[in-house]
C-alpha cells in the first residue's frame, strides 16, 4: 500500500478454542457500552468514555466505513458473551496498529 491507497475490508469472522472474532454490529450496543461506558476502562482507550448508549450506537455505526482497518468484537465461547474489542490498523506509512480492549 502506498500514500493515498485506501481499502475498505470485509471482517472476518475468527475462531479460536474458547472465542470468537467477529464483526461488531449496533445489536452489540449494551454489551460495548458495559466496557465503552466504564471510567475504568476508558482510561486506556484512545476515544473518550462514552457517556451514554447513544453514544456507542453512533461508534459502532461508524465501523461499517473504517478504512485500512479490522475491528472484532470478542466472545466468550463458554457462555457467548461479548467481552471486548481489537483490530488491527494498516497505516499508509507501512507501520500497523494493533488494539485489544477486554
């Protein structure tokens, strides 16, 4: 990839012995904002503590257009709850990023 190239990726779905990687969606909404939602938590973020559910529905909308980027949601196998968040960044400077919110 050079300066100037974007993509927009489809998200793979990952499976591993005890989670599942999947794409988030706005049905997430409650889970996310259990941990979006949390000071806690936010402080290690690098968006702000969302102050309501509104403001996760609004995040999780604005997936659907990330661009160089792969954003999962997290699940516990065992009981099929959604725990976290990663993704990993391609950044046009040829260095990545990589995320993991728990």
């Amino acid at each position: 990839m050079k300066m100037g190239d974007f993509m927009i990726f489809d998200i793979p779905t990952i499976e591993t012995e005890r989670l599942i990687l999947r794409p988030l969606s706005i049905n997430d909404a409650e889970d996310v904002f259990e941990w979006a939602g949390d000071e806690r938590v936010a402080k290690y973020m690098i968006y702000p503590c969302h102050k309501n559910i509104e403001v996760t529905k609004k995040w999780l909308k604005s997936l659907k257009n990330l661009e160089n980027e792969y954003a999962w949601g997290i699940v516990r196998k065992s009981d099929g709850k959604l725990i976290g968040s990663c993704g990993i960044c391609f950044r046009t400077d040829e260095k990545y990023g990589v995320s993991v919110i728990i």
